[in-house]
C-alpha cells in the first residue's frame, strides 16, 4: 500500500501540480496500518465469539510454532505440543512458560506443573494452575483458596467445571463449561470448544476440558 501511495502521490505533484509532503503521510499509513492490524489480531484473540473465523485463523497460523502448540493441545497430541514448545522463541517467554505448565499438567506431571505454574507473571493464569494441580491432588481446601484470588469468571466456571466433573456431576459440568465459553471470546473460547470436542471422545478421559 505504501509503495502504491507513493505512486499517486508522484502522478498527483508531478501532472497535477498537488504538493504533498510525503513523509508525513507514510508515517500517518503506517501508524494506520499498524493500529488496525493490532485490531484485527485483538479481535481474533479475545473478543470475538466467531469460532469458525478464529478457527480459519489459527489455520492458517498453524506453521507459526504458538498456533502449532495449540493445536497439538486441544488434539492432545503432547509429543508434537513439546516440539513446538523448543520451537518458541525468547517473544514469547511467558506463553512458554504457561503452556509448559499446561503441557505438564495433561500428562499429569504435577510436581513438575507446580514448579512452572509459579514462574507465570500473570496472577490469573498463575493462580488457575495451581487451583486446578491442588484439585488433581485431591486439596480442595487449596483449589478454594487459589480459584478466589483469580479475577475473570470464565476462570473460575472452568475450574467449577473440573471439580464437578471430578465429583461425576456431569450435567452441573456440562452447565458450567457453557458458562466459562459463554463469558469469553477469541482463542480461549476456541481452545475450550476444541478441547471438549475431544475429550468427549476419549474413553480414558481424566479431566473435564
């Protein structure tokens, strides 16, 4: 776009006699271009609540190492989940270290999960880790203490989710995971849905997403 711009400007100040100071307008493109990339991507990753747009996205993304990871988590494939795990970069430190977490607790490497879950700068994700290991572990007075401090509902519905599911509450797990997908959006949504589709085929099925 900007080599096209650059172009018209040329046509508009060389024939029409238009003086237009190019610098200034590419940089006001680029900021554009830049803002409403940014946009877009927000759109896709938290917002929307479009699955079969995020799912085409992820898609085509699937080559990048981050969207490659998450595929292979929702399908549950952890050997290939930790090839693209190497295959992250520096960019994405703390991602890394969250899915790692993620990546230990499916293969129920619990010592190992909670280790990792307290390396995780963001409160939230720190603090659903840990709920969901002291579950596994059977501490529910734990789970309680770690799901209250975490702060967005789609969260705490998850995690309500598991503990029901532990319990064989089937239905009230059912009820509440369509509460965590109802009240968010983008990727998380997306990474629920995919999850539970194959869980629901899994006959050895150990956890509820």
């Amino acid at each position: 776009m900007g080599v096209v711009l650059g172009i018209v400007i040329a046509i508009l100040k060389n024939y029409v006699g238009l003086d237009i100071d190019i610098i200034p307008l590419l940089l006001y493109l680029y900021v554009i271009l830049v803002i409403s990339g940014v946009t877009f991507y927000l759109y896709i990753a938290v917002y929307t609540k479009n699955m079969n747009l995020v799912g085409r996205y992820v898609q085509r993304k699937r080559d990048h190492p981050y969207y490659a990871l998450l595929i292979s988590l929702v399908e549950k494939d952890y050997q290939e989940a930790e090839i693209q795990l190497e295959r992250l970069s520096s960019f994405y430190k703390q991602a890394k270290i969250a899915l790692t977490a993620t990546l230990q607790i499916e293969k129920n490497l619990l010592r190992e999960a909670e280790a990792t879950a307290q390396e995780i700068k963001n409160s939230n994700i720190r603090y659903h880790n840990l709920a969901l290991i002291a579950l596994l572990h059977g501490n529910l007075e734990e789970f309680e203490t770690y799901k209250v401090r975490i702060k967005h509902k789609h969260l705490h519905y998850a995690l309500e989710a598991e503990a029901a599911f532990r319990e064989q509450d089937y239905k009230k797990a059912d009820e509440l995971a369509e509460l965590a997908m109802a009240s968010t959006g983008g990727l998380q949504k997306w990474v629920y849905e995919k999850s539970l589709e194959k869980q629901k085929g899994n006959t050895q099925r150990r956890s509820y997403f």
